[in-house]
C-alpha cells in the first residue's frame, strides 16, 4: 500500500509516462478507473496516451489499417447467414443505394489516407476499448490460426520447410505485423464491398479499392483469402453433406472457397468467420443452427472478394494497367524487401500473369509465400528447392491430397433421401444408412 501511495505522488508527467506504457486500452482504463491521481493524469494528456495503448495493444505497423476497417461503416452491410427477406435479384431502395454510394466515395475518395500518412490523431476511449477487443479477440487469434495453417508440414513442401524453419527462427514482428493488416484489409474490404450482390455498380468499387495497394500486397489479400475459406469449408460442407433442410435444397456439399456460398459466409466479416471456424469441433446442432438458423438454403454471393481478384489478374493482361500495377507503390511501405522480392520473382518474364491471383499460383498461397522477411525466405525459395523460372511454376508438391468430389449418383442420392424425409417432416441430421438422429416434427407433411 505504501508503494502505491509512493507511484500515486509522483509528478504528473511521470503518471502519464507510466499510463503510455500499459499493454491496452482495457488496461488503461482499468488504471484510470481506480484512481483519481491516474484519471486526473489521463486527461492531461488524453489523446497522447490514448495513441500509446493503442500502439502497444495494435502494433505501429498495423494501426492504420486497424482504424480504416473500425471506421469504416457503409449504410449496407452483409449480416446475414440465409437468404435475405427480399429478393437478392431487386435492387435496394433507391434513397439507400443512394446513400450507399455517396458513403463509399467520400470513404475510397476523400477519407482514404495516402500512403505513409499516419493514423488519426484523435481518439475516443470507447473507440480505442472497442478496437483493442476485436484485435485481441478476433485478429490474434486468425494470425496464430494463419501461421499454424501455412507451417503445416501436411499442407505442402514449403509449407513442411517453413515448419522446421520456425522452430529455428520464430515468427518477427515484421511478419506478424503483416499478416495483421492483410487479415484487417480483408475486413475493410468486406464493409466496403459485401453488400454487392444487391448493388451492380459496386463491382467498380472493389478494383478502386485493390488499386489503392501494391501487387504484392493484393498478393497477401489473396493468401488470406483462400485461408479463411479452406477454414470454414469443412464446417459448411458437413452441415450440406447431412441437413435434412439442406438436402431439400439441393445445397452443393463438395464447395470450395470460389463457391458461392462460401464466398457469402466470408463477406459476414471476420468475427462471424472466426466463430464458424470454432465449431469445427462442434457438436452437429451448435454447427447447424449456427450455418442454418432458418429453414433456408444458405444465401450466394457470387461477386466478393475471390471475383474481384480473378477479374483484376484477368484485366491486368491490359498493358497500361500491367504497368501500373506492376510500379504501384505499397499502401504500407515495408522495411523488409522479403514480400516484393517474393511477388516479383514469380512474376512470368513474359507477363503472361501479374501473380496476383494466379490460378497456378494457389499452392504458393497456402504457405503464404508474399508474408515472410528476406531471412526466411534465403532458406525456402532463394536456395534451390522453389527457384522461380520464366514462368512460375513453384517446385512444391501437395502433401495433402483432396477428398475425390460426390459422384453424380451419390449427390442425388442424397438430395433424393433428404428431400422425401424433409416433406415428412423430418429435421436435424441425416448419414447414409442411419436415419436416427432425425428429429421429427409432430405434424407431419404430407408428401
């Protein structure tokens, strides 16, 4: 108690020193909270030790890009697992549309920061509480789950490489700084673009959006990308595979991350992606009512994130926008030249490709190859096992090999099954040849 009461008199500026050094926003708040001396000290200097906690909790590397994603707030914004209560075919309101449009030009337009341009100086407490959660809960956690996923020795050669190099030399800053943004970037770009499928002109939205980065940093847009949907892929083909509801409607249970109705769980934000991820171990009703809430056919969306890739890799043949890509200067300009060495080393010398989302260049994703420093990489690509030649072509082989798709008669089987069992009015969960864990409603319908 004596040594506290001792910190509690020390000058002013010497409170406020201790208050930048405090790990979060929710410690600061804490500190503040419990004692009149520290508040008092607080508020001498809010906004300085506001930028401090929120520094220590994000990163220097990572909070412009964490403040871009908080502020972005379109008046459209894809919440919804199933089916929308209107047509997905009509257009929104006009009066809306309207105010969505003007949002996302004054935002991509006016609001967007130049590169270099550092983060705002003026924060409020409940915002900086806020953000520092979601970074805590909901970031961190996807960047462990990302760096576990592209060192898994089952995944691929460099994958297996990158593995031992790990344990050699842990993952930096720099490469979790990275990782951070691009999982932050992929969030502005669903606020900004995942109401699409409603409104038609938005498609030119997203390759404003894209244009605003360099190609190596699109590059780490699409490895975290095809990592969020290769993680919720299983949960969602389990639930098509056996639903009773699902199989009525026919839904597709051999999805992969281009389908579709993966594409729609992904444009729900990375909080609801991170809470799907976790039911992979689930029981089947917790997965159920998470993925089918309603008696629906899960919402598609065929316009997000992996259409506006494909269609900029495919516009990029276009030599002027090649050339402009190709020079682009990074949003966030990297210290470490590991990232654009990566990108342009598998860049074809005859630009065939710009190797922004090159359908060849998908196992070089999964390792997550634009992410790691220089150092690591002269221990992967720059010794001989992943050499690049005139047209990239990753000497990695997949380890894991993907589960053959349902046969035809397999899948009509099942949709047949389900859909007699459904009009009967059975629910819940269905598996060829074991019908007992149908739950059935009390009034039947007649088939």
């Amino acid at each position: 108690m004596y040594s506290q009461r001792g910190i509690l008199r020390l000058p002013l500026e010497l409170l406020q020193d201790i208050l930048t050094c405090l790990a979060d926003p929710r410690s600061l708040a804490c500190a503040i909270q419990a004692s009149r001396a520290l508040y008092y000290s607080f508020k001498g200097n809010e906004q300085h030790i506001l930028t401090a906690a929120m520094t220590n909790c994000i990163g220097a590397g990572v909070l412009r890009e964490a403040q871009l994603a908080r502020d972005c707030s379109p008046p459209i914004l894809n919440t919804r697992v199933v089916g929308y209560p209107v047509d997905p075919h009509k257009m929104v309101g006009e009066e809306l549309e309207e105010e969505q449009r003007t949002y996302l030009a004054a935002f991509l337009l006016h609001n967007w920061p130049e590169s270099g341009d550092s983060v705002r100086k003026s924060w409020a407490i409940s915002d900086a509480l806020a953000l520092g959660k979601y970074h805590t809960e909901v970031i961190l956690p996807l960047k462990d789950r990302f760096i576990k996923a592209a060192s898994d020795p089952a995944s691929c050669t460099m994958a297996a490489k990158l593995r031992k190099g790990l344990e050699v030399r842990s993952v930096t800053n720099l490469e979790e700084e990275r990782i951070c943004r691009a999982l932050y970037r992929f969030e502005l770009f669903r606020r900004v673009y995942g109401c699409n499928s409603r409104l038609e002109w938005l498609a030119g939205v997203a390759q404003t959006f894209l244009h605003k980065f360099a190609p190596w940093e699109i590059a780490q847009l699409g490895c975290i990308h095809d990592f969020l949907g290769e993680q919720i892929t299983p949960v969602f083909n389990d639930i098509a595979r056996h639903d009773v509801v699902w199989g009525n409607f026919r839904v597709g249970f051999d999805a992969e991350v281009d389908n579709g109705t993966i594409q729609n769980l992904l444009a729900l934000g990375l909080e609801e992606i991170l809470a799907i991820i976790r039911l992979q171990d689930s029981p089947y009703e917790a997965r159920r009512k998470s993925l089918s809430p309603e008696e629906e056919a899960p919402y598609v969306n065929d316009d997000f994130l992996w259409f506006a890739l494909v269609n900029l890799e495919d516009d990029a043949i276009d030599a002027n926008l090649y050339s402009t890509l190709y020079s682009a200067p990074p949003f966030h300009p990297d210290p470490d030249p590991g990232p654009e060495l990566t990108w342009r080393l598998s860049c074809p010398q005859d630009r065939s490709s710009m190797s922004i989302y090159d359908q060849h260049d998908w196992i070089s994703r999964r390792w997550g190859y634009v992410f790691w420093d220089y150092a690591r990489l002269q221990g992967l690509i720059l010794t001989g096992d992943a050499l690049t030649s005139a047209t990239w072509e990753p000497r990695v082989n997949p380890v894991r090999k993907p589960e053959p798709p349902p046969s035809d008669e397999e899948r009509e089987a099942s949709y047949q099954v389900r859909s007699s069992i459904y009009r009967r009015g059975g629910r819940g969960y269905w598996a060829e040849d074991d019908e007992s864990r149908v739950q059935w409603l009390e009034k039947t319908i007649s088939s």
